[in-house]
C-alpha cells in the first residue's frame, strides 16, 4: 500500500510531515465528521513555560459537521494572538527571521472562511519550505474502513500521536528553551522550521 489517508492539520506535528514524505500517494480527509481536540485545529509549540497548545475557534452547529463545512470563529482576534505568540516563542531562535515573512502574511488579516482552506493554504507554504514537490488530493466521499490505504486518521486524534507512532524516529534538535525544558519531540512543524532552517527535511 502506497497511499496514506491523513486528516486536515493546523502547523501539523513531525510525523504527520513525515507522512507526506515517506508515501508516494496522499490523501486528506474531508468528509469526516469534526474530531475536538486534535491536530486539525491545534498545534503544539515550545514557549517559554514548555508546551503551548495554539487552537483555531471554530463555529460548531453540531457534532455531525464535515470537515470541509467547519468555519472558523473570528469572533476575536485569534490571528493576532497567534502571530504574538509565535514570536514571542521563538523570536529568539535561529531562523525565525528568515521564514517570519513566510507566515506572518498569514496572521495579518481574515482570509479564509473554512478550517479545511486555512489548513492547506498553510501546508502547501509549508511543504514549499521542506521543499516537499508532492501532489496529493483531497477525498471524495467518507469510508470507514478504506481499501489498500494506510488510514492515519484516528493516528492524528490521538493525544499524543508520537507514542503511538511506531514508524516514527524522533531525531532530537537544538530548541530555543531546552535548557529549561530539556527536548520536546514532535512539536509543530513550524518549531523545527524556526530552529534548524534549511536542515528541517533531514529530521522529518
């Protein structure tokens, strides 16, 4: 099997990217119903008191919504809370300043309507940086139990997918407060991004 079926994923962690790049085809999961509390509307990034969770506010008619139909809540101003969380977390890293015009654009201004849009407009930036030159598609109905595909969903409902990620070696690198909180693994993307630079697609 040669297809890997992912869920939608704000700043995803390590080993989702690892994931895109280990399998030769890709799908993402739209048409699931709305999982609380996972990568699809949070990240996890290392601030100056350990690990932080970043979650997108989301408008909730019920517990039957479809991934593609969940709206994000601007009902205040999580943009820019995000944006000055980041810096504040990682300013001080190494290359923080190299890629901060790469994802400030994405904090400054309401663009997207959609979780599932935000996500991607995010992730395709993302991969560009990883240097990822990977199509993948999106899916067009919901199967419970998928024929000849690796299925990743509930992988990334899992609280700490890592733990359950067998395939998955963490490969430690230098983080900005190690020294006060030893390594974190599998944080977001973005704090591999931020500390190693050009070296991030050797750790993933």
């Amino acid at each position: 099997m040669n297809t890997v079926l992912l869920p939608t994923s704000y700043l995803g962690p390590l080993n989702y990217y690892s994931k895109l790049k280990k399998y030769e085809n890709c799908e993402i999961e739209q048409f699931e119903h709305l999982s609380k509390q996972t990568y699809r509307s949070r990240c996890v990034i290392y601030s100056p008191n350990g690990p932080l969770i970043l979650s997108i506010p989301l408008i909730k008619r019920n517990h039957r919504q479809q991934m593609k139909e969940v709206k994000i809540s601007y009902e205040y101003d999580w943009l820019k809370l995000h944006w000055r969380t980041l810096e504040s977390a990682y300013r001080r890293s190494p290359f923080f300043e190299y890629y901060e015009d790469d994802f400030q654009p994405f904090y400054a201004t309401k663009k997207h309507d959609y979780l599932i849009d935000f996500n991607e407009a995010l992730q395709q930036k993302i991969m560009q940086l990883l240097k990822l030159k990977k199509q993948y598609s999106f899916t067009s109905e919901y199967i419970k139990t998928p024929e000849n595909k690796v299925d990743l969903r509930v992988l990334f409902s899992e609280k700490d997918p890592a733990k359950a990620d067998t395939e998955f070696q963490i490969i430690p690198y230098m983080q900005v407060f190690e020294n006060k909180h030893g390594f974190i693994p599998n944080l977001s993307v973005v704090d591999l991004l931020f500390n190693t630079g050009s070296k991030a697609p050797n750790y993933i």
